[in-house]
C-alpha cells in the first residue's frame, strides 16, 4: 500500500492559497484525493441554503481557498492569487459573483469541516 500522510482539510485548502489551479489539476489526477477532499465537503454543504450550483463539492473547495486568499498580507499576492482563483472557478463554470457569494458565506462551511482530515498520496 502506498504511502499516504494525514492532514487537516483546511491546512491541505491554505499550502493552495496562492495557486489554487494546482489544487485542481491535483485533483483532476488523483481519484485517491479527490474522494477524500470531497467527502467532508459534500457533507458540510448539506443544508446550506444556496443555490444548487454554488453547494457542488468544487464551488464548495474554491470558496475555502477564496476566504484563504482573502487572508493573504500582500495586496499584489492577494490579486494574483485571486485571478488564479477567478479561472479555477469559470472552469468549473461558477461566475465570479457567484464565487464571492460562496467566499462571504463560507464561514459556516469551515465550521463544519474544521476538524475534517485528510489522507493524502
């Protein structure tokens, strides 16, 4: 069995923050992990009062890495990042307005998944 290493959701999000494309493609290459990252989000969204298209496990993951960047000092990492951001989500076909619906309500999904871990290959 190959080697895998536990991490807490949230952590795994935030090491993407600032190339959140790469969170994807990591995604899109590994079955193993995208079960893992989806299950605890699919879970969390239950409930949720959005709209259909903004509770997929995706839009979901895009609005933690959104409130990630958000958290970012530097104004000039902060935009860049967020443009990465902004073209994960058209991607996924999720709006930029939609995206930052998601980002300013994200809150009671990380909640939910605060404690979530991970495994990760």
């Amino acid at each position: 069995m190959a080697h895998h290493r536990r991490s807490g959701l949230i952590e795994f999000v935030e090491s993407y923050k600032l190339r959140p494309e790469e969170l994807m493609l990591r995604l899109r290459k590994s079955s193993f992990l995208t079960r893992e990252v989806r299950k605890p989000l699919e879970s969390a969204v239950k409930g949720v009062d959005w709209p259909s298209e903004f509770r997929s496990w995706e839009a979901v993951l895009l609005g933690l890495v959104g409130a990630k960047i958000g958290e970012i000092a530097s104004v000039v990492l902060r935009e860049s990042a967020a443009k990465r951001l902004f073209r994960s989500a058209k991607r996924i076909g999720l709006s930029r307005s939609g995206l930052l619906m998601i980002v300013g309500d994200i809150g009671r999904i990380e909640k939910r998944v605060k404690r979530a871990r991970i495994s990760i290959p």
